[in-house]
C-alpha cells in the first residue's frame, strides 16, 4: 500500500510538472508570437517607406516637370501617412489576439463609435474627403502659392484635414479643407504681371507705348530676368480714363512665382524710362474757383492769386 501511494504521488507530482511546463510552453510560444508580429510589422513599415522613396525616386528620373514633382511630395507623405496608420493597426490587432483578446468586440464598439463621431465630427470628416478630392484633382501641392478660404500664401504643409499656409509677413494659416470651396492656383504653368501704368493726359500715347516696349525688351535680354520671362511684353492699351491720367494696362508671361518680382523690375526701369524721356507720370490736380458766381461760370483763379489765397 505504502508503494503504491508513493507511485501515486509522483504520478501527480509529475502531472503537475508536466502542466506547469505546459503553461510556460504556451507563454513562451505567445510571447514568441508577439515578438514575430511586431517584428513583421516594423518591417512592414520601413519596406512601405522605402518603397515609395524608390517610387518617388524612379518617377522624378523619367519626368522633369517640377510641377510634377511637387505633386508626388504631397502625395507620398498623405499615403505615407495611410500607410502607416493601417499596417499599426493590423499589428495591434493581431498582437491583441494572439493573447487572447478577442477582437470581435473592439471591431463591434470601433464602429459604433465610428457612427457617433462621424454624426459628431460632421466638419472633421468633411476636412478628410475635401482634402482627398482635392488631391486626386491636383489641386493644391505643397510649394504652391494659392488663395483658399479668403487666406493667401505659400502652401507649407498639405493633409488630408488641413492646409498650411504662410503670408508675405511670415504669418501662418492653417485653414481646414472642409471650409475650401474654391481654389486661386497662382502657381501652374506660367503667370501674367498683370500692370497699370498711368499717364498725364499730355503725353502722346504712342510714345509711351514704344518706351515701355523699349523696357520689356530690356529686361529680356537681361541675364537676371530674361530666365524668368516667357514672352515679350503685350499692350493690352489705354484700358481707361481716370481723373488725373491715362492709365494703359499691359502684361508680362513669366514662369509661375515670378509675376511679382518681374513687375517691380518692370515698374523700376519704366520709371527710369519715363524721367529720361520726359514722359510725366501724373499726380491729382486741382483747380481753385472763386464762387462768386452762382451759375457756376466762374474761371479759375490766376497763379498769384491762388497761391496769396493758400
């Protein structure tokens, strides 16, 4: 009797043994699982990056455009961003039920308050699709200059929620792409220097058209600003009649961002123009009457007088 209680006692002691391995065996091959998810999806991740720095890399060697180029920045940064997002959750997500976790329930409770922030966050979710039409239409990229939302500048930082703008003064926008319902684009192809010229009334029109020909022609063949200019200098002409001048509205063609620095040049060399030609650029006059005439008929009065009157 004595041996066989001692049989059966190690019969258990050995079952025991063999269950407690057991259960470290399971937590080691658990442990071991998490290990491989989470390694798979660090490289995951940094194949997913440098896939698309290749991508980017080889599209840039084939095509030259730079407007081109600046798309597939803002693009490969919002699918990086994509990317990411989905290949940590699909690797949370394993992990959570390699140890035991169901998942089910997370999936059941994530989509029902997927349904309650979409009706709360209506604006949040109008921003994400915004900002994807208006990628996929190539609308606005990162390095453009644009007018969106009442707000101008350079376009900093482009996602799929907001747009990042800064001004001439350095301040910075951030407009949601929810509130964007129009776009101003001054940054594709080309751009027109849009100018105003005014002119005394005295002065022969012709003339002045043939100095500023004179200065766009300059400037093209200057080695500075020729590189920016596409076309030669049109006239549109004498675009209307103001109060104390003439004002004749011309254009220049330059390459995209190069409209308002090519129209201050202009503006510079013109003035110099017009001074070494005689050509008057006018200022608002005034003519002093009396009033002692209740028609109105009265003339002006002489120099002299106006001037002891001041």
């Amino acid at each position: 009797m004595r041996w066989v209680n001692r049989k059966g006692m190690l019969l258990d002691y050995l079952y025991n043994l063999l269950t407690q391995l057991g259960d470290w065996q399971v937590l080691v091959i658990t442990a071991l699982h998490v290990v491989i998810i989470l390694a798979l999806t660090w490289l995951a991740l940094g194949l997913s990056h440098k896939l698309l720095a290749r991508l980017r890399i080889h599209v840039q060697q084939e095509r030259d455009d730079i407007e081109r180029i600046k798309r597939l920045d803002t693009l490969e940064r919002v699918i990086r961003y994509v990317s990411t997002l989905i290949i940590t959750l699909v690797g949370v997500m394993l992990v959570l039920s390699e140890v035991g976790i169901s998942i089910a329930p997370i999936l059941a409770t994530a989509g029902v308050l997927g349904i309650a922030i979409g009706f709360g966050a209506q604006s949040l979710v109008k921003d994400y699709f915004n900002g994807f039409f208006l990628l996929l239409e190539n609308q606005v990229r990162q390095g453009d200059v644009v007018k969106v939302a009442d707000k101008s500048g350079l376009v900093e930082e482009m996602t799929l929620r907001y747009i990042r703008l800064r001004d001439f003064e350095g301040s910075v926008h951030y407009v949601p792409n929810g509130t964007i319902t129009s776009v101003t684009n001054r940054s594709r192809g080309f751009a027109y220097a849009v100018i105003d010229i005014g002119v005394a009334y005295r002065e022969d029109v012709d003339e002045v058209f043939s100095v500023m020909r004179e200065v766009g022609a300059a400037m093209r063949t200057d080695p500075d600003l020729g590189g920016k200019i596409e076309d030669d200098l049109e006239i549109a002409g004498v675009d209307k009649w103001a109060e104390s001048s003439v004002v004749v509205r011309c254009r220049i063609k330059v390459k995209p961002l190069e409209q308002w620095g090519v129209r201050r040049a202009f503006l510079y060399r013109l003035k110099k123009a017009f001074d070494a030609a005689g050509i008057e650029i006018p200022y608002p006059h005034l003519s002093v009457y009396a009033g002692q005439d209740k028609q109105g008929n009265a003339a002006p009065l002489p120099l002299h007088l106006q001037g002891e009157a001041d």
